[in-house]
C-alpha cells in the first residue's frame, strides 16, 4: 500500500464492508446451491437428516415425497440468498450514493464479496454439515473431507477477501480522466 493510499481514512472503507459481506453471502449461497443442489445433485437441504442431531424427518431425495421436500427446503434457501443479494445491493446503492464524489476501486468490494462468501461456507458448513447433520457437501465414504474441504474454501476465502479488500483505493471523481479510466497504478 502506497503512502497516499494509506490516507485514505477507514470510515471510508468501511462503507463497502457490510453490502460486500452481504453480496458475498448471497452469491456464496447462490452458487452453493445452484452448483451442488442443482447441477451436481450432491446434496439438498434436507439429504442427510437420517443421520442429523436434531431429529428431522428423513426425506431422501430417491423418493418422489423426498424430492419434493428437498425443492421445497432448497427454495427456501434460495429465498435466503436472493434476499441477501437484493439486501446488498440495496446497502451498496445507498452508500455509493452517499459518497458522492468518490469512485472505490472494485478491489475492495469484490474482497468484501470474497469476505462474505468464505463467512457463508463457514458459517452453512459448521450449522448445517456439523452441527445439525441435516446434510453435506458429498454424502458417503469421505464426507468428512469433502465437509473439512468446504470450510478450508471459505477460510481461504475470506483471507484473499480481506487481503484483496486492504490492497483497494479510493479516487476523487477529479482524480479520473473524461473517458472514465483510472490510469493511477494499482
């Protein structure tokens, strides 16, 4: 970080963090869900519950009546993320809008995203994978490791995130040429 980069004040930073972190947990939970709920079949909601610690009704995802559990609990969630995306973006606008005059680097709100999705895949995969057994990342003989492997995705996530976040700048409108590049090094 240059000396000029580092007078940029941290409030000012702060303003992307919380619509980053929730961008990042909805577009996390998104493609969580649409990669190995949809596409891969690897796991719904709901898979895993005759093995869970909460005592939730088993609804296995080779029956009809299972399946249809699944979708249900599986748009439920996707509800969740679509809501965290609308949440985010809202939050971004207001704050974008706010500072007017300002132009953010796109660093530091796609390290916050990167910030958000790595809390997602810790915060769903120690819930949902250990803690409540309700499903996991891939059901059988190394599920263990494919659940370890999840929660080492989100903790390198949200160190790049971090890293990615501190090594953005913030610009004066005046400091940009007409035609909108930023020609100051990164």
């Amino acid at each position: 970080m240059t000396a000029e980069e580092s007078r940029v004040p941290v409030s000012d930073r702060r303003l992307l963090t919380l619509p980053g972190i929730i961008l990042g947990v909805g577009l996390g939970g998104f493609l969580d869900g649409i990669l190995l709920h949809q596409l891969l079949q690897w796991h719904h909601m709901l898979t895993s519950t005759d093995t869970d610690r909460i005592g939730v009704r088993y609804y296995p995802a080779s029956t009809v009546h299972g399946l249809q559990m699944n979708t249900v609990w599986d748009g439920l969630f996707h509800t969740f993320t679509w809501l965290a995306v609308l949440g985010g973006l809202g939050l971004l606008y207001s704050r974008v809008s706010h500072a007017r005059g300002r132009l953010w680097r796109s660093r530091v709100l796609w390290g916050w995203i990167l910030v958000g999705w790595g809390l997602f895949n810790l915060v769903e995969g120690v819930i949902d994978h250990h803690l409540l057994g309700i499903h996991h990342v891939r059901a059988g003989p190394a599920q263990l490791e494919w659940d370890l492997a999840f929660l080492t995705l989100g903790a390198v996530l949200v160190v790049a995130g971090w890293l990615l976040q501190r090594s953005g700048t913030l610009v004066e409108w005046n400091d940009v040429p007409a035609d909108g590049r930023d020609v100051r090094p990164r």
